[in-house]
C-alpha cells in the first residue's frame, strides 16, 4: 500500500529477466516485491531464485569480489557462493560446503537455511512466483506464447524496451479495459470499439477495432489483449503488420514497477521488415507508453470511480484483478468522497 493506492502488490508470475540475460555459471542481485533476492544459472543450465542474504553473516550472495565484483556473484558448479567466507549453497537454498570448517554447522546441515522462489523459465523470459504467504504454491501455470519460443522460425527476436514507472500495476494493465483514454491521451482517430470480453479465472482476454493512423494512412486494425495472471499482457496488433507485445510488468515495491515491452514481428520471406510500417508500430506503442506516464505517475487511485456508458468494462476488469489481491477489500479502501458531498 502506498499514499496513492490502497492495494498491496498483487501475487502471481512476474517477469524478472529474459533467459539470454543470465548465461550458465551467471548470478546476479535482483530487487523485486520490496525484496533483495539473487538470480543464478547453474553451469547445468538451472535457474534458481534464492533470499538474496547467506546465512552466516548476512552477505549479498549477488555482490561478488574480485573477478566478479560489479559481475554479480560467483557460482561453482551447481552452487552459489558467499563472496564473503566461501559457503556454498545449492538451488534449493541447502548449504553444501563450508570450505574452511571441518563440518557444517548442525542448523544449517540438511536444512533449507536460505529462503527459495519458484522459478519458471518460458517463452525467453524467466518468471518468478510472488506471494505475501511463501507457504502458498503457485496456483498456475505460465502460458507458453507460441510466437515468443526460441524455435519459431516465422516470427522475429524479441525486441525489448524497459522502463521504471512510478505507479501501482494494476493502472497499467486497467488501460486495456479503459479504450475512452485512447482518443484523449493517444490521438487516435477513433475510441477504440470493444467487440468482445472475456473474463476467465486467471486469464482475461478484450478485442478491440481501431482505425489506426499509419505510412499509408487510416488503416482498420485489430487489437487483441490476453492478460495471464497480474503482470504478463500479450498484445496481439493485426491489419497493419502482424505484430505481438509482450506486456512484461514487475512491481519494484509499493512505488515502482518494471515494465518491460517485448515487440515480436512475423517474418516477411524469412526476414523481419524493417523501417516503414514494422517500425512505425513500435515506435508508436512506445510512444503510448511515455504519453500514459505521466497520467500514471501523477494520479491517485479511485476505489468508486464515477462511471459513465461510454466506459468500457473496468468495474468488471476491477472485480477480475482483485483475484490476484491475498488480503484487500476494495469496498473498504477508503480514499473517495461519497457524491452526495461533492459540491
């Protein structure tokens, strides 16, 4: 909860790093959900995610030194190491070697002393599993996005941009149930026409028609959201260049979050286009992006916002959202003047 949103961070799958990011034998410090953690790869190609602190002294297992410092941590085999006394500790957060005692402390001998989250490697992204509740097992699955695998000869490498946002997440992922805002933030042409809504248990899918300004003028375009659980979008643009987004969305803390927007393009005799049309698009998504900023950055969060018919379906985006909320009642957030007192 922060000055401007009453919510928490909501739990789910969030994107912490793409997987050409972090080579085998690579650990780096990461700093998501308020917290300090460490990211490695193994030289087996494993990927862990542990408490970012060893548990003998309280150092950074992802701040090396020597030949690693300002490389991140150092990793041995299938183990972190502590840059500070050489412990070693494996995927699980289990100690397997103190290199300079003859036995390993009893409290930590075949205990997990050091905190791990679930990891899961998809689509060139590896995701990390959030919830204020450890104990609580991840709930689903990533989706595997057919256009995002590394062996998808008819579509294009990921293009990444990433961005730090001051706001709360769940703004970002409300402007695709919020089409009224195109017009007045973006310029469009038209407010986009909603066709259809979909609202599943952790998932949530919205299309949209739009004429679209582009090179060769207005052009009728299609846009396709899928949300997968709190922090993954993925956009699907059609009738101009077929072109996917994904929407790659992290909270830092209570303030900030990460967004990261990964442009695939469909591949055009075996090549990616580039320039014209292909470039056009990114260029004004991104666009997009920095022109919401602002909104995002200098708003507050109304919890009874005051509605009217040409809105699109955010009560029912809210109502779906909250299922990724462990603990908050959006009845009771406060923050809003009842209308009889206004004025």
């Amino acid at each position: 909860m922060s000055s401007r949103y009453p919510m928490p961070m909501p739990y789910g799958w969030f994107h912490v790093s793409y997987s050409d990011e972090l080579q085998s034998g690579q650990a780096k410090p990461i700093h998501y959900f308020g917290k300090e953690m460490v990211l490695f790869r193994t030289e087996s190609g494993e990927v862990s995610c542990l408490d970012a602190y060893c548990p003998h002294m309280g150092a950074h297992l992802g701040h090396g030194i020597h030949e690693f410092m300002g490389k991140g941590g150092e990793v041995s085999g299938e183990d972190i190491v502590c840059p500070f006394h050489g412990w070693k500790f494996n995927t699980e957060g289990f100690c397997t070697d103190v290199p300079y005692a003859k036995n390993i402390p009893p409290k930590v001998k075949d205990n997990q002393c050091i905190p791990k989250y679930h990891v899961c490697e998809r689509n060139q992204s590896i995701f990390v599993w959030y919830h204020p509740d450890s104990s609580v097992e991840p709930l689903w699955d990533v989706e595997s996005i057919e256009e995002a695998q590394f062996d998808n000869e008819e579509w294009g490498e990921i293009e990444n941009h990433c961005k730090k946002i001051r706001t709360h997440i769940q703004d970002i992922a409300e402007n695709g149930a919020d089409p009224a805002h195109f017009m007045y933030v973006h310029g469009t042409a038209h407010i986009p026409d909603v066709q259809d809504a979909e609202f599943g248990k952790y998932s949530r899918r919205v299309e949209l028609t739009s004429k679209m300004n582009t090179p060769r003028g207005l052009v009728d375009g299609k846009i396709a959201f899928c949300n997968f659980g709190a922090g993954q979008t993925v956009t699907y643009f059609s009738g101009i260049c077929d072109t996917v987004l994904l929407g790659l969305i992290t909270p830092i803390d209570q303030e900030y979050v990460e967004v990261n927007f990964g442009f695939i393009q469909k591949k055009v005799d075996g090549k990616v286009p580039t320039g014209g049309v292909n470039a056009a698009i990114k260029a004004d998504i991104l666009k997009q992006l920095d022109e919401d900023t602002p909104i995002w950055e200098n708003k507050i969060y109304r919890p009874l916002p005051i509605l009217c018919d040409g809105d699109g379906p955010i009560a029912k985006f809210r109502r779906w959202y909250a299922t990724y909320y462990a603990d908050y009642d959006e009845s009771k957030a406060g923050g809003d003047v009842p209308l009889k007192n206004v004025g």
